[in-house]
C-alpha cells in the first residue's frame, strides 16, 4: 500500500474518469488512513473498485514495509487488466 504525490489535475481528471465506487467486499474496508506521517485525524476515504492499473515511479527504501518516500504517477494502463499483473513483490 502507498500513496502517490497529488496529481496534477489533467492526470486526477483522467483517473476520475475511470473510476467506480467499491462494493462492501473491498479490501480496504475499515482499513485507517492518515494524510502525513505524523498526523493523527484519520482520513474518511472514498473507497473505489481496485480495477485500474497505474504505472507509477518509486524510491524502494522502505521502513518496516511501508514506502519512505511518496510514490509518483505515470500514467493509466488502460490496455493492462489487473488479473496480468502479478502482486507486488512476486517478480
């Protein structure tokens, strides 16, 4: 799990265009999420349906599994189904 950089708005148009809301069977559901480090209020998602796949660019340092540094937006892949793209990790 990561979070990428805000997105410029041409590309969270683009991304906004292909999304869809998540069904009660998301794997995030009930999950916490905060908008910094250090920040303690908890943030109220809009969950969506985990069928995009995204290229994104990023630093592997990682701490205890979680990314050190933002990841950064690529762009969509839109011709690439979720079901051809192995877990993380598994590569």
């Amino acid at each position: 799990m990561g979070k990428t950089t805000p997105l410029k708005p041409g590309p969270a148009r683009d991304v906004a265009d292909h999304l869809t809301a998540a069904g009660p069977d998301h794997p995030w559901t009930g999950a916490r999420f905060t908008a910094s480090w250090n920040s303690r209020t908890p943030l109220e998602p809009d969950l969506v349906a985990p069928a995009l796949v995204a290229e994104i660019s990023v630093d592997v340092s990682q701490d205890h599994g979680v990314w050190r540094h933002p990841l950064r937006y690529e762009r969509l892949r839109l011709g690439v189904d979720e079901a051809d793209v192995p877990p993380f990790g598994e590569t």
